[in-house]
C-alpha cells in the first residue's frame, strides 16, 4: 500500500503547530513581568591563572581567613617543611584543588582535575607538545630532577602556572600556579624541598 507524500509532511506539521500553541501569550496591553529578578547565571568553566582561582588568590588569601570563610579543609602543617600548611578546598571545589601556604600567606595551588582549565585551555591530561602549541612562545618546557619535564608559563612577576607531565606518562598529570619557587621546589629538588 502506497502512502502520499501529503500525509508525512502533514504530521509533523500538526505537531509543530499544538506545540506553538503551547506558548503562553501576552494579552495586548498587560504590563511585562519585572526583571528585577536575579538574572540566571551562566554556567562558567572554572579557570585557573598563575594567581590562583575563584577566591584563592596566590599571595593574598590567607590561610585563616579562607578557614574562617569555610574555603578549606583538613588543614596540615608540613612534615618535613616547618612554616608550610597544606589544605584542600570546599564547595564548588571540593576534591578538585589542594593548597600550599607559607605561613599564613597563600603560595601555591594544585590541580589534577581535567576539568580546570587556563585560560588558554591548556589542562591535566594534555601532552607538553599540545601545550607548546596553544601557548606559543610564551612557555617552555623545563627539566628537574630525575628527567622530569614541565611546561611553565610565567604569569607576571614570580607567579607561573606548570604543567607536570607523569613520572611514566607523556600526559600532564598535575597542573599548579603560584609562586615560582613553590610551585617548581619538589620538581627541582625533589620530594622533601622547601
């Protein structure tokens, strides 16, 4: 049995005209709805730059008033490193970022999460050669201590954001930002620097 043309075209058509007709109309004359409302906010991919992200600013968040605003958790003096606190983040962040301080003062943040990103995209999971090519001149790849290598890219003044490539990977397996000797120490010198 042989069907029209006519009739496949005119299904989807009734359809779309009962879903127009769903739309909700404004009778002519009727005052708008306020939009004083809170506007809805557009979902942002979290970034992190050489000074840090979202509230942890690199060398000026302090680590008591992040502890006083419920922004860390499970606060650790160093071992092996007097002066030297680690922390990990709440909320948005929780299990996604860890910190270093030096004292009170913010000095590094830490990343293994694909899903934070810089600016220019670049992200665990990425090899050092994809980086170059995102970044350009701007970075470079730097050797430590038992043939590591890095991607650093200088951020202003003594703040970089590194990419860690993996002990036995080609892929990035650590992101950090913050200040330079913080964040390159274990990479340079090995696990107990400060």
């Amino acid at each position: 049995m042989h069907r029209s043309t006519r009739r496949r075209v005119a299904g989807p058509g009734l359809l779309l005209a009962g879903l127009l007709v769903l739309v909700p109309v404004v009778p002519t004359g009727a005052a708008a709805a306020p939009t004083t409302g809170p506007a809805r906010a557009a979902v942002t991919r979290p970034v992190l730059t050489a000074d840090g992200i979202g509230p942890y600013r690199i060398g000026i968040s302090t680590r008591t008033g992040l502890v006083a605003a419920g922004l860390v958790t499970n606060v650790e003096e160093a071992q092996t490193c007097a002066g030297y606190y680690y922390a990990g983040a709440t909320g948005r962040y929780a299990g996604s970022l860890l910190f270093t301080f030096e004292g009170n003062r913010l000095v590094q943040v830490i990343t293994t999460d694909p899903a934070i990103r810089s600016r220019s995209g670049g992200r665990v999971g990425m090899t050092l050669a994809e980086l170059e090519r995102r970044y350009g001149p701007r970075g470079a790849v730097e050797y430590g201590k038992w043939t590591l290598r890095a991607y650093v890219v200088p951020g202003g003044g003594d703040r970089i954001i590194a990419f860690f490539e993996g002990f036995s990977s080609e892929y990035v397996h650590q992101v950090s930002s913050g200040e330079r000797d913080r964040v390159l120490a274990s990479f340079i010198g090995g696990d107990d620097q400060c």
